[in-house]
C-alpha cells in the first residue's frame, strides 16, 4: 500500500495550477446518459474516482474518448441500466447514475452505498424525491430498482439539504413531464456548475444557486460542451497549508467568490489575502491564530474543509471550537492528530483544539479524503518525518498532490 513521507518545516512558496472540482466533474459526467448526442468534458481532474466513474458509464454503454483533461462522452448504445455494488461502495457519487437512467430509460438499478467512514449516508431523499416524480422503487438484494413510463414534475421538499440529492433530481427532472420545484435544495457551487452545463444540453433550469430550483421538462437533451470549474476544496486545502507554514502562495485558475467562508477564516487566522482575476495569492507571517469553525450547507462553512482546519488550529495560537453538523463521525482525524502531539478534546460534534507550538512527525493513517489532506498539512507543520499510510484516500480527490506540493516547496515523496 503506497504512503507518503513528509519533512515538515518548509513554508510552502510559488504558484500552483487548480484542477478542476472532482465534485463538479461526478455529476456533470453522468449527465452524459441524458442524452444521444455527444458530451464534450473539458478541464477534467486526472482523478481516482473521475477514472472510476467513467468506467461504470462505459459499463452502461456509454463510449468515452480522453485527451489531457478532457473526456468526450457519447450515449447513443446506453443499454446496462445498473450500478453494481463494486463500484457504488469505492465512491458513492456512483448514486448520481440512478436520476438520469431512469429518466431517459424508464429503469435503473444501483446498489446501495451502505456505510462509509464519516457516517451512514443514507440516500432516502434520492428515493423519496424519485417517488414524487412517479417512478415506482423496490429495495432487492441490496440494489434500488426504479421504474417509471416518464417521470412527472413535482414539487420536492428535502428535509436536509443533500448535495447529490439535488444533483439526482435536477437531472431526473430536466427530461420529466412537466415542471418540478425543488425546495431546501443544495446551493452549493458545483449544483450550479451542473445546472449550467444541462443548460448548454437544453435543459430548462432556473434558481440554481438559491434554496428553491425549477426545472420544466423538455422531450430530448443534446451534445455540449462543458468546462469544469475550479475546485475550491483544493483552492482551500492549499490555502491552509500556506497559512500553516508561514507560507506565500498564488493558487491560479481559481475562483474567489465560491471560496468566501474560507477566505475569511484564514483572514482571522492572520493571512493576507489579495484576490486578482482567477488568481487568489496568500501570505502568512508568524504563528497563525486560532479560528472557530462550525459546518454548515453553503454558503456557510464547508465540512470538507473542516479536517484542514482542524489541522491549523493544533499548532495555532489560543483555542478553537470546531463543530461538524453535517457528518456524524467526521473527526477520525482527531486521533492521529493527537499522534502527532495536538491537544484535542472531542465531545459528540464538537471539538475543542487548544494550540500546541509545535507537532511532532509520525505515523499516521488516512481515514478517509480531507482526513488525509489534514495529516498531510499537520506533516508540512510538524517536526522530523511524518509518514500518512493509506493514501489512496487522497487521490480519490486530490490531482498529483505531491508534484504539487513538491513545487511549492514541500519535502514530501511517494514510498
Ligand atoms: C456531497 C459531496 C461531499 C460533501 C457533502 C456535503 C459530492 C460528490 N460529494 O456529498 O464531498 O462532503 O456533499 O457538502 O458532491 N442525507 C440524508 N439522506 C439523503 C441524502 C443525504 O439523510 O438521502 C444526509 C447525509 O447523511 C448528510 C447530509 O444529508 O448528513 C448531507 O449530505 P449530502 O449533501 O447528501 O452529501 P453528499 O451529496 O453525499
């Protein structure tokens, strides 16, 4: 099993390229099943799970020709409507296939994701929303199987705000009879990336961005073209580990605007921040202060950044409270953090971080993505060699990370 070594103690300098967001990419390639025509992906992250969810739609029939960051899609033999559970348990975006098979083919099966480490994750919105457009659901053999003539329009409320839920039922409803209001509906920018790139196949979509979505229906999507956006919870990660190690960085290909709850979180900590077009540059003098943070849906502070921060208060100057209110079991980090000499109290969602001066390198295990990209900045801070094993977690959802971070400076390398 690969790991990776880390010198820490070298403030991270220069300039690094953003890829593009892994969570935008999942989506926006299984809207390739909605329609014949061709689907053309620009400004691809080379990605673990971007390799592994083209390799379910080629399952399902869907051809699919790669050059450097971009993959064409093409779904006119789409004729496997199934998700097999192989697959659905190594990423659970592999849940996105069942809203746009069944509305384009009237079937789909896709295995249940089960459990992952952050918690349960339940995809009962998915199905409850499907039921409302008419499909008819079965539970089999671990499998939901959804069936419906074509579904209807309908007004959906989400009890919580699902990311991948809205994501389903926005592509479902782009080829539905009729129109469908999503209500307490994800805001989060790579919801709207999709609904931009529906747009560009055809798609009728309105209030993406905001809480209530309408989508009316249209009888056929066509071929477009799509360039992903920037991933901002790799804008973010690299941004703290600057802030961390008293860094000066220029993240370019970036946005600003979808990063503001983090910017300013890193503002508080003590970093300047100058954003310039698609470029944000950072500086860091001195110990970084300690910033409280709670999780929320967008656009408050995202749970995928929390672990980073969790990371930067352990070696901050005074105490930070960091509440997790989207996940359930999101501080598998705390444990190997405290490996590593943070001081870190945990009581159901909520941690309090009292700063340390300095962490120590060891050997830690990455437990799941941004737990990993937190040990990984807790390494660049900490004392001597820390070594992360079980870094296939972080190229589920980091592109070459460690050439990165080895171009800004970092001693880190691949064992
Ligand atoms: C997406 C992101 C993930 C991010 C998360 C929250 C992708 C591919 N993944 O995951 O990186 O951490 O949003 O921003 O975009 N829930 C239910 N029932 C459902 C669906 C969700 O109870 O049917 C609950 C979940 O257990 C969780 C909360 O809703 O507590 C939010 O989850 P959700 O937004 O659905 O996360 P994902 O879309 O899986």
């Amino acid at each position: 099993m690969q790991k990776l070594a880390i010198q820490g103690g070298n403030p991270l300098q220069g300039e690094v390229r953003i890829s593009g967001a892994k969570n935008a990419a999942l989506p926006i390639m299984c809207a390739s099943l909605l329609t014949a025509e061709t689907l053309r992906l620009t400004n691809l992250p080379d990605l673990h799970d971007v390799g592994t969810m083209r390799k379910l739609l080629q399952q399902m029939g869907i051809t699919a020709k790669s050059a450097t960051g971009e993959i064409t899609f093409k779904g006119d033999k789409v004729e496997n409507w199934e998700a097999p559970y192989d697959m659905v348990k190594t990423m659970r975006a592999a849940i996105l296939v069942l809203g746009p098979l069944v509305t384009r083919f009237g079937d789909a099966r896709v295995s249940l994701p089960g459990g992952c480490a952050i918690g349960s994750r339940p995809v009962d919105l998915h199905i409850k929303g499907l039921q409302a457009m008419g499909a008819e659901i079965s539970i089999e053999h671990g499998y939901i199987h959804a069936k419906a003539k074509r579904l209807k329009g309908a007004r959906i409320f989400f009890d919580i705000v699902s990311v991948t839920g809205t994501e389903n039922l926005m592509m479902s409803a782009a080829l539905a009879d009729g129109v469908t209001v999503l209500e307490n509906s994800a805001r989060e920018p790579e919801v709207v990336d999709l609904a931009n790139c529906l747009r560009a196949m055809g798609a009728k979509i309105s209030g993406d961005g905001t809480d209530a979505i309408t989508i009316t229906g249209v009888e056929k999507l066509h071929g477009a073209h799509h360039r992903i956006m920037p991933d901002r919870i790799e804008s973010g990660t690299f941004l703290v580990a600057a802030t961390a190690t008293g860094g000066s960085i220029t993240l370019r290909e970036t946005r600003a605007d979808i990063l503001e709850t983090v910017l300013e979180k890193l503002t508080e900590a003590g970093a300047k921040i100058k954003v310039s077009g698609d470029s944000i540059h950072l500086e860091m003098n001195g110990r970084p202060k300690a910033v409280n943070v709670r999780t929320a849906p967008h656009p408050a502070f995202p749970t995928d950044m929390q672990a980073q921060f969790m990371a930067l208060n352990c070696i901050a100057e005074g105490s930070a409270i960091v509440i997790e209110t989207i996940f359930e079991n999101r501080f598998m980090h705390v444990q190997e953090l405290r490996r590593l000499g943070a001081h870190i109290d945990v009581e159901g969602n909520t941690s309090v971080v009292r700063g340390v001066d300095h962490l120590e390198g060891a050997t830690v295990m990455a437990t799941d993505l941004r737990a990993s990209a937190c040990l990984v900045i807790a390494g660049l801070v900490a004392q001597g060699e820390t070594v992360i094993d079980r870094i296939y977690h972080l190229d589920r959802g980091y592109e070459h990370i460690e050439a990165k971070l080895s171009q800004l400076g970092a001693n880190i390398r691949r064992l």
